[in-house]
C-alpha cells in the first residue's frame, strides 16, 4: 500500500515539474523569425554568395589555385600592345583577357579562401544568402563579360601578333646569319690578299 502512494506522488510530482516547464513557456514572448516576410540582418563577416567584378580581375587565377573543391574556372588570353584591357580600379595595368570566369555555387564550401589571396580584390564575399534553383546548372554564374565573337577576335589578333613577331624574330636571325657570312668572306678574303702578297 505504501509503495503504491509512493508511485502515485512521484508520478503526480512529475507531471507538475513537466507542466511547470510548459506554463513557463506559455508567457515567453515568441523568438521565431517570420521569414520570408522578415528577414535578419546579416553579420558584417557572414560568408555568403560570391561576387567578381570584371573591371578589376588580371586573370591572375590565385583565387582558382587557392580554392579546396576546384569551383573557380578560368581561363586568360594575352593581349597584344595594340589591344590592351586597360587598367583596375587602383591603376594597376591588366596584361590579360578573362575570357572565362565560372564559379559553381553549388560546389562552393564558403570557406571565403579565393577572397584573400587576390591582389586587386576584385572577388568578394556578399550578402547575399537566397539564391536556391530548380536546376544544378543554373548555380554555375558566368562573370566574364566578352561574347564569343569578342573572345574570337581576341584570339585572331593575338595568333596574327604572334605571327608577326615569329616572323620579325626569323628575319633578325637571318639578317644576323648574312651579316655574319659576309664578315667571314670578307675576313677570308683579306687574308688570301695577305698571302698573295707575300
């Protein structure tokens, strides 16, 4: 009999801790964000989407070589001294076309490791944290800003620069090879002179 008051005060006793707990809960104001209708402020050093401005990249690829899941793909094309870039934001001359900058969002780890490395800081984390998509595909973001027509003509400029400066360097070896043959005729001709003489 004893025992069986005992279970019944314990388990009594249990319920009003428990109860306690809720009718405690019942008169804290409510913490949940109404999201999406309101949205939080986001920390000053949150690590979200990525961004590039164009007008400052040199196609120095540091961001890709420091990248752990290879997510940055880019690929550069050399001017040429009549068709240069231009130059970044603080003046520093650009000796590269970008003609392809991707990243993949979607392998991106967010560990903002390609922001540091970046001389001109052209690549930057943004706050931007919604950028969700039915497709995988749609998570590669393309930044380069030339078309294929532009990349094309790029590329002819530079093969026909190219050319011309092989061509320029074959004609100075030659002409060093004439120079070169005719001192040695010369030279051997003054000396057949010489024992003529003699």
């Amino acid at each position: 009999m004893k025992q069986y008051f005992k279970n019944t005060y314990d388990a009594l006793a249990t319920i009003f801790i428990g109860m306690k707990i809720t009718f405690k809960h019942m008169f804290v104001p409510s913490v949940t964000i109404q999201y999406p209708e309101y949205k939080p402020p986001m920390p000053e050093r949150a690590r979200n989407r990525l961004f590039v401005n164009m007008d400052d990249c040199i196609g120095c690829e540091q961001c890709s070589r420091a990248c752990p899941v290879n997510c940055i793909s880019i690929e550069t094309l050399k001017s040429t001294p009549n068709d240069t870039p231009g130059e970044t934001s603080q003046g520093k001359k650009k000796a590269l076309w970008v003609t392809k900058f991707d990243i993949d969002i979607a392998k991106c780890c967010f560990c903002s490791l390609c922001v540091y490395p970046c001389p001109t800081e052209c690549i930057q984390m943004t706050k931007v944290y919604e950028f969700s998509e039915f497709e995988r595909k749609d998570l590669i973001y393309s930044f380069a800003t030339l078309t294929e027509n532009e990349v094309e003509n790029k590329q002819e400029k530079f093969n026909v620069f190219m050319a011309e400066k092989e061509a320029a360097k074959k004609a100075a070896a030659a002409a060093k090879a004439k120079k070169a043959a005719e001192e040695a005729a010369k030279k051997k001709d003054d000396n057949s002179e010489t024992k003529s003489e003699k």
